[in-house]
C-alpha cells in the first residue's frame, strides 16, 4: 500500500473529525435498505458500505455506514451517515453537491456550509489532493445508491 500524506487532524475541524472516526456514528447494518452501495478504493484500501430505510414519504428514517480504511473516510462515512438522517433522498443528492464544491475548494457561502454540519470540517483535507477521493468515498458510494434506487423504482 502506498505511503499517502497524512493530515493533520488539529483544532476545532480535526477534533470533529476525530470524534466521528473514534465514535463512528450508525454502524449497525440496516436491514431492507432501499438504498444501498458498496464503494472501494484500492489505492489507499478505503471500503464504505451503506444502508438506507426510506419511510412512506420518502424521508431517510434509517440510516448504517459501515467503513474501514484512514481516518477521513471513516470520519466523512460517519457525517454522512448522520446527517441523512430525516433527509429526502433528493435532499441527500443535494448535500453531495454541496461537499463536492466545498472539496473542490470553490467558494461556498455560509448557507452552505451551516447545510454541511460537520462535514464541513472535512474542508482540512483539501491541502492533501491524493486524500480528497478518500472524503469523497462515501458520497460516490452514495450516488450509486441512489442510482439503483431509482433504477428499481421507476
Ligand atoms: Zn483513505
């Protein structure tokens, strides 16, 4: 495995990020997801797998990631799991969007980043490109989701 950069994980954004790698939030598997993918990256051994429940109004009721690999994956995993809480699927495209701007380093308004939570500490690992597509698992996991979702359900 390569040796990648580390990022370091100090002040008020890497303490977030370290509470959510130390405390990952929603592991527990979700039975009959309706929404689930399963992502790696082999570069730097990233796997995210997620789960999510969708009540009658299409509003994420349940939400399970389950990640192995550094620090930020398991970390974004983690916000990412959390903040789909409640959220509509459309919603949760949306907020992927809106991390996407953010870790490409395109000016965000506050709006934004209050709509991000936590994930918007995830900001730190921008000086580190080659760990971008580690914050950046989770969500591509995501999208393929959301993807076969519609795909069934269409
Ligand atoms: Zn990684």
């Amino acid at each position: 495995m390569p040796n990648l950069p580390d990022v370091p994980l100090q002040g008020l954004y890497g303490d977030l990020i370290l509470d959510h790698y130390r405390n990952p939030r929603h592991r527990t598997p979700v039975s009959h997801a309706d929404v689930e993918a399963e992502e790696f990256n082999p570069f730097c051994g990233d796997r995210v797998i997620l789960q999510f429940r969708l009540d009658g109004q299409g509003r994420i009721v349940e939400a399970g990631a389950q990640s192995e690999g550094c620090s930020i994956i398991q970390a974004s995993a983690s916000m990412l799991a959390d903040i789909a809480l409640g959220k509509s699927v459309a919603e949760l495209e949306r907020l992927s969007q809106l991390f996407r701007t953010m870790m490409r380093g395109e000016p965000s308004t506050g709006e934004a980043e209050d709509e991000l939570g936590d994930l918007h500490s995830l900001q730190v690992v921008r000086q580190f490109p080659v760990r971008i597509k580690c914050a950046l698992l989770p969500w591509t996991a995501l999208e393929i989701g959301i993807e076969g979702f519609r795909s069934k359900n269409s």
